[in-house]
C-alpha cells in the first residue's frame, strides 16, 4: 500500500525513498510574500504532509492554508510528517519577555492537523511531545541509525557531545556499540558565541573521535568542541543538519567527515530516516483504525 502526501518543495528525495504518492499542488507566494496554496490532485479522507520545520516561519501559515484547502477537498484525518520539528529549543523562558516558542509552535501544529510524525525532536526541559501539543503524535528516533553508520564507517570510535543537552543521543549511541563516551560543558553567551569545553582524551589514546549532536545551526557549538578536541581524523555526525549561514564550510575547516541524517536535505545527508518513517506510519495508521470511530 503507498500513502499519499502533499510534498514540500526540498523533501522529494526523502518522499520518493519512502515510496510516497505525490497529490499535485501549488505553493507559491505573492510578490508581498503572502503565500498561496491550490490542491489540485485527488484527496483522500487520511492524507499525509510531508513538509521539515527547518526555516519554519515561511512555511507555518502555508501549512494552515494547505489544511484548510486538504479539509475542503474532503480530507477528514491530516498527518503532517515533519521530519524536523524547529521552535524546539526555546523550551523556556530564559529571560522575561520571551515567547514560548515551543508551546506556541505545539499550539498551532494542534489546531491544524491531526496527528504529528517527527524524528527526535529537541527536548530536554520538555520531556514529551504531550506537553506542548493536544493532538497525538509519534517520535522515530535515529539512533540505531546513526549507531549503524558509525560501525560500518568509524573504527575505535570514543563519541563526543558537545553539551548536557546532546547526552542523551550520545549515551544511547554509546550503549548500542558499546563505545565509550564523553560529554562537554557549554556556555552559550549569543547565538554564534560559544564555548565549549572538553574533559582530557589522553585516557583514549587511539581511539577515532565523533562528536554527536541532534541539531547543527550555526554551526559554532560543533566548531568549537572540534577546535578544542584537535584531531585530523575528526568525525561529526548530527541528527539535523540545518546548516545557517556559512555552517558548513566553517565545520569543514574542521572535519573531512561531516554526516546528517536526512530530516532536512542537504549534501551532507548520509544517514535516512525513511523506513523508520515508513513504519511509523504504517503503525500509526493501524492504531487509528484499531481505534472506536467518533
Ligand atoms: C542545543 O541545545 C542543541 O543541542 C545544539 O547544540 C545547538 O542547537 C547547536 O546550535 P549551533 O550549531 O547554532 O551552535
């Protein structure tokens, strides 16, 4: 069986890979930046968006409009599948009078669509996708994924984050190849002043360093873990690779080997996600049928 989708413009790759039905539609925007979106294929009653939250200002209200449109061509259950969920590290106010991005983002992906895929979203002072959003959602994570790469590409790997905030993908990974692992200690002083301090490696002499992160941005944090680390075979492997800016050559100044799963397309993809998506769908559609109909 394939599921149809709507398919945002950069996610073609990853629809094809999980062997998505495309629905034609347009998506362009006025010359004062208003958007515009027209469904012109056939809609089912259950139809998927595949649309990454990564430069999500530009594409948040199309996903209203294109949830309003989906509903008035008969579309009764609508899943975004969002590989990358962005918003999520403003996950409290670090200073009065700031948003809540988060929650904000949590209150509208509920009134706009039904059900929410996504694959390791940043939480760390929020603990689960309950806390932010009312509808249901479902979490693929990649570590097994990234844990496959680096035991068929690294050898004698010791895996390295950058922060308290990527322990919980380097300690997973860490257990599933049974490699040891460091964390190091961040001060984030602007969003691209930081710095980053790494324990002594001289307990890990021959060992192939990869530090691990879930979101790349900037770039500066992996930068800066890597200047301190100073090692010519040095890996960096992330989960998102969003890449602002200059990012990645500053990253490359770095690192010959720099990978990304691909929730957000961008050269440095080596790692998919697909089938772990393609069965998350599959399980969570089961679920809805399996579910009392209103
Ligand atoms: C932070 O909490 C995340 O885990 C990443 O470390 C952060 O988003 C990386 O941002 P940047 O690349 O801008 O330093």
């Amino acid at each position: 069986m394939y599921f149809d989708a709507i398919i945002f413009a950069g996610y073609e790759a990853l629809a094809k890979e999980m062997a998505l039905t495309p629905i034609p539609w347009e998506w362009h925007h006025f010359p004062d930046q208003e958007s515009y979106v027209r469904v012109t294929g056939h809609v089912p009653s259950h139809v998927n968006i595949l649309c990454g939250l990564n430069q999500p200002d530009s594409k948040l209200f199309s996903l209203m409009l294109l949830s309003d449109a989906l509903r008035e061509c008969g579309a009764k259950h609508i899943t975004l599948i969002a590989p990358y969920l962005g918003y999520m590290r403003q996950d409290t106010r670090f200073k009065s009078g700031e948003a809540l991005s988060s929650h904000v983002l949590g209150c509208v992906l509920s009134s706009t669509v039904d059900h929410l895929i996504t694959v390791d979203p940043h939480l760390h002072r929020i603990h689960s996708l309950d806390e932010i959003l009312t509808i249901p959602s479902s979490t693929v994570h990649s570590y097994a994924l990234i844990a496959d790469y680096i035991k068929i590409h690294i050898t004698n790997p010791l895996l390295i984050g950058p922060d308290l905030e990527s322990a919980q993908w380097v300690k997973t990974i860490a257990d599933l190849l049974q490699a040891p692992y460091v964390i190091a200690t961040k001060e984030r002083h602007g969003s691209t002043d930081v710095s980053v301090h790494v324990p002594k490696l001289s307990a890990y002499t021959g060992c192939h360093p990869v530090l691990i992160d879930d979101v790349i941005s900037s770039g500066h944090t992996l930068y800066q873990a890597a200047r301190s680390i100073q090692h010519p075979d040095l890996a960096i492997v992330a989960v998102h690779g969003i890449f602002a800016n200059n990012a990645h050559s500053l990253l490359q100044s770095v690192s010959s080997q720099i990978v990304t799963t691909n929730t957000i397309p961008h050269v440095t993809n080596a790692i998919s996600v697909a089938h772990a998506l393609i069965e998350e769908i599959w399980r969570s559609r089961c679920d809805s049928n399996a579910r009392p109909q209103d």
